[in-house]
C-alpha cells in the first residue's frame, strides 16, 4: 500500500505508485530524476505533488502512464491504475489507457494546442481516438458547454489565437474529459494565469471532480493552491517524497525542514509586508546528490548524522509521514 493512503482507501483507490524509479545514463553518470517514489490517489480525490522546479515533480506524472523514453532510461516500480499494472501493458494496451483511464493538462495551453487547427476538432480528434460517438459534432459542443465555453456552436470553428489564456485551459480541460478519464493528471495547470483566472479553473475542476466522479493529480509549487483545493499531499525533493499526509496535517503540523521552508516562502495578506524569505540554495543535480539526507546542504538543522545516513520514512501519526532524522524537533 502506498504511504499516506489508509487502509478504508484500498478498496477506492485509482492509482497506487510504489518504488517508482527514473534513471537516466548521461555523460556525468546516473540521472536519478525519479528515485523511489511511492504515492496514492482514491476515487474522486484530488492529492497534491508538490516541490521546487527540479524535483522530479513533472516526471512522476509523465512515468505514469510511460510517456518517459529514449536512450538510456530506465523506469522501474510498479504503476497500478485501477488495478491494472502499467510497467509490463503491452504497447496497443498502453495507448488505450492514456487518455481513457488518465489524461493530462499542461501547464501552458498556446504551446500545448495546435495554432493551425480548429478547437472543435482538437476535442474531436480525442473523441474519435478513444470513443465510439455517433455524434462527434454534439459530444464537442457538450464537453465545450460543460467547462464553461460559450457560444460552443460558433467558438467550436475558431483558433487557439482567438481564445485567452484562461479560455485556452478550459479547451485542454475539455480535451482531457472527452475520454471519460478515471484520473486527470493537472500539471501546473494555472502558471500563467491571473489570480482571478486561477480561481475559476479550481473551481471548475473540483465541480468536474464531484460530478465525473473523477480523481485529480495536482502537480505544482504553489501551496497556497494546495490548502485551498487538494485533500491530501506528497511534497518531493530532489527524485524523493520527504513528506506526505492530510493537508491540515502536513500544513500545520509540519514535520520535514524543507515543507517548513516552502510554507515560509508563501506571502501572507494577514503580516506586515516584509521581505520575502526563501529556501538558501539550489535543488541538487540528480545526477551529483548529496550522500546522506539530500536536503542537508540546505537544511539549519542539518547535522553529522543528516551527512552520512539518508533517513527513512517514518510515521508521525496516522496518514502522516516524513523523511527527517530531526523531525521532532521540528514539531
């Protein structure tokens, strides 16, 4: 069973990753972009990943369904969507599952959507590959009505050059539900939209979430995002999840420094203004990590102990979890 996942979740529960591993051969050695991730989403969840850039937080979710390929890498682990344990799917079976049990959307629509197609038949062509729909034309114009897109008989023919941004986000999202998805993967789903924007694709998306009965992955840095709208969360660094649990838990019980130093970086409207204080330091090349902790060049309260021994995941209460030998002092 996936840490942070409660036993009442096993007979829901969507996605269950467990030792995850993405390894790259590169000319300064071993990549370890992705090194042991276990994590868990139930049946209309929505669970949050979440890191600084270079944590490996993106990888996770392309791993998920083996969308990471090439020369030289390596996925291991075990993968299990709905029951079924994607490492070993055949390939026919694999390109049915994407889309069909999980869907993807990106952080940047404009370079997501194709500038030279119509909208309507960027939805369309969804439909066509995964459904038998007598009707594409209708399912395009309901999928458009159904995140909120006006007008879809006429904005069906228009470009994505005609659309905002926000209004560009709403056509992926209606890309990924026109496969009847088990899973939606949002990766950063709101980094270049305004506030205001951001808050209406939330609320579209936990709308969609309870209505389709639909789990979400949330991937993203901003745990302002993550109080307000996921149920539980896995914070990640440098290929590894150091913390996990209930959002309430992990939030106000912090129990690993690097969440600690995250939370500090979030502006709050309550405080006096002040300058903004961040995490000292970089996240680690996976190729060049630390021996021991891997955040301990990082960390104020790194010790001897932090330098040699990497410390293992352990229980702070029920569903909660962390990787810290300090953990206790932290709380």
């Amino acid at each position: 069973m996936s840490p942070g996942v409660t036993v009442n979740d096993t007979i829901t529960r969507i996605l269950d990753v467990s030792g995850l591993k993405v390894h790259f051969e590169s000319d300064e050695g071993l990549v370890r972009a992705v090194d042991g991730v276990d994590l868990g989403v139930a049946r209309n969840e929505m669970v949050a990943l979440v890191g600084e850039s270079g944590c490996g937080k993106s990888l996770t979710a392309l791993a998920l369904t083996r969308l990471v390929g090439g020369p030289g890498v390596t996925l291991s682990g075990s993968v299990r969507v709905d029951g079924v344990e994607v490492t070993t799917l055949p390939e026919p079976e694999l390109r049915k599952l994407r889309g069909a049990a999980i869907a993807y959307i990106f952080q940047d629509p404009s370079s997501s959507l194709n500038p030279v197609k119509r909208i309507g038949d960027q939805i369309a062509e969804a439909i066509r590959l995964h459904r038998r729909v007598t009707d594409v034309t209708a399912e395009v114009e309901r999928l458009m009505t159904l995140v909120g897109l006006p007008q879809p008989g006429i904005r069906r023919n228009a470009y994505p050059h005609q659309f905002s941004g926000g209004m560009q986000q709403r056509v992926m999202i209606a890309m990924a539900l026109a496969c009847q998805p088990k899973i939606l993967v949002a990766d950063e789903p709101t980094t270049a939209l305004d506030v205001t924007i951001q808050a209406q694709i939330f609320s579209l998306l936990d709308t969609l979430r309870a209505e389709l009965n639909m789990a979400v992955l949330l991937i993203t840095h901003n745990l302002g995002l993550v109080a307000r709208n996921a149920s539980r969360v896995y914070v990640m660094y440098a290929g590894r999840v150091v913390e996990s649990g209930p959002v309430e838990a992990v939030l106000k019980r912090t129990s690993h420094p690097y969440t600690k130093g995250l939370l500090a970086a979030v502006p709050r409207l309550n405080r006096p203004v002040e300058r903004m204080v961040g995490i000292e330091g970089t996240v680690p090349h996976p190729a060049r990590l630390p021996t021991g902790c891997r955040f301990h060049p990082r960390c104020p309260l790194a010790a001897e102990l932090c330098r040699v021994t990497e410390p293992a995941l352990e229980t702070t209460e029920e569903g909660h979890e962390v990787r810290c030998h300090y953990w206790k002092q932290i709380r």
